[in-house]
C-alpha cells in the first residue's frame, strides 16, 4: 500500500485556480490527500500539488466531458482506490440575456451540471457505497437563490445542485453519506475581477460586512464539513457576509 492509500483522500473538481484552490489547500492541512481536477492547465495544477507538498495527485478532465469524467474516476481507482470527500467544485459562467442566449450556450453550462451529477454517481458506486461512508460537498451559489440577470443557465446549474444536495441526503440514508452544499457570495476570483469598477462598488454595498469574500473563508467551510460536520446532512450553508440568510 503507497502512502496515498494511507490517507483519507479528497476529490476538488475545477480544484486549480480560486475556490477549489482553496479547498485543495484547506483539505491537504486537514491530512487528506487531494485529487486535483483540472482541464486545461497542468502547469498551474502541478504547481498546486507543490504548493501542498505533493500531498495528492492530478487528475485531468473536462466535467462537461462524460468520456473524460469516466476515465478520471478510472485514474482515482489506480492513485487511491478509495474517495472520502467529494468536492463539486468545477463551473462556468455563461452569461446572456434569455431572449440573446443561444441554446449552444445553454447546454454548455448544463453540461457542466451533467458531470457533477454523473461524477457522484460514479464516486458513490465505485468507492463510497463500498467504504459505507463518505461526504459530498457541492459549491453552490448565492445567486441559486436570489437569481441574477443575465446569468440564467448559471443561477439554474446553482440550484439544481443544492436541490441535488438535499434529495441525496434522503436518497442515502441510514448509509452514512452525508450530502452538502457550501453557497458562496460576492468572493474575489479571476470570475469576478474581471467586473466593471462600478458593478463590484454596486454589489459590495448590499453585503453588510462591507468587502469582498475569500477563497479561503469558502475553504475553511468546506474543510470543516469534510473533516467535521458529523451530523450535517442535506443542508445549505450560506458563505456571503450577510447578503442572504438562507
């Protein structure tokens, strides 16, 4: 048995740049050993695995890809043969209006929905179901539940998650997998830097602590639902600085 198999081991999807590099961060401190999706950049991923002490392995897919999905599972069965902790990390934003957006458009975000739907499936038969145990973290939204303009197909992706979160608490019970959803607020990543001066004053202004949110303050929840958490099933924790209570 390698030093991996020793290990409870972590799964992040999209796990290399904002949130999910946060997370990787926060569950390699928490002992895991942390697979690290990515779809585009292996030096930016490799750089990651150093950053955490090479406490993990790399895991290169698309989640819009089914084909791709299925072979990563394939490649955690070889570097672990075990999932403790699933994270749902991998999105996108497709953003238009509903009378602009082209139904390409739309079924490129519901694509990325499909891979987290179908990568659960697969972690819990190949690996949690048979260890009787393990935990499922989605990386949901504040706009799942307040909406935003323009961002329809995304707002829609957000919810169908939490609303996955919820119907597999109760689909797994009595088995001792417990089901999450971490909804981050307005957190300061590459998605939103790339905002209009005036629309990110706009949005801090609603938030009553009055800044931006971390990747590391969505990571520490995850890190505590993934090592802690015991007896939180099925529920949405709101990570937001006060803009929505849930």
């Amino acid at each position: 048995m390698n030093e991996i198999n020793k290990k409870p081991v972590a799964i992040v999807t999209g796990g290399t740049k904002g949130i999910g590099a946060a997370c990787c961060r926060a569950l390699a401190g928490e002992g895991f050993s942390v697979g690290i999706n990515y779809r585009g950049c292996r030096d930016k991923a490799q750089a990651l695995l150093s950053d955490i002490d090479m406490k993990g392995f790399l895991l290169p897919a698309d989640m819009s890809d089914i084909d791709q999905v299925e072979l990563m599972v394939k490649q955690i069965q070889e570097n672990s043969g075990r999932v403790d902790v699933l994270v749902n990390n991998a999105g996108i934003s497709v953003n238009n209006t509903i009378m602009s957006m082209t139904m390409d458009e739309f079924d490129t975000q519901r694509a990325v929905m499909r891979g987290a739907w179908y990568l659960t499936k697969m972690v819990l038969r190949r690996f949690m179901l048979r260890q009787s145990g393990g935990k499922i973290i989605n990386i949901s939204s504040i706009t799942g539940h307040t909406g935003n303009a323009g961002q329809i197909p995304y707002t829609m992706e957000k919810s169908a998650l939490d609303a996955m979160t919820r119907s597999l608490a109760r689909e797994f019970r009595g088995r001792n997998i417990l089901v999450n959803s971490v909804a981050p607020g307005f957190i300061d990543t590459d998605m939103t830097r790339g905002l209009p001066e005036e629309t990110k004053s706009r949005i801090i202004g609603d938030v009553p602590l009055g800044r931006m949110g971390h990747p590391e303050e969505v990571a520490e929840v995850v890190a505590f639902l993934a090592s802690k958490g015991s007896y939180i099933n099925g529920t949405v924790i709101h990570v937001n600085g006060g803009s929505y209570g849930g």
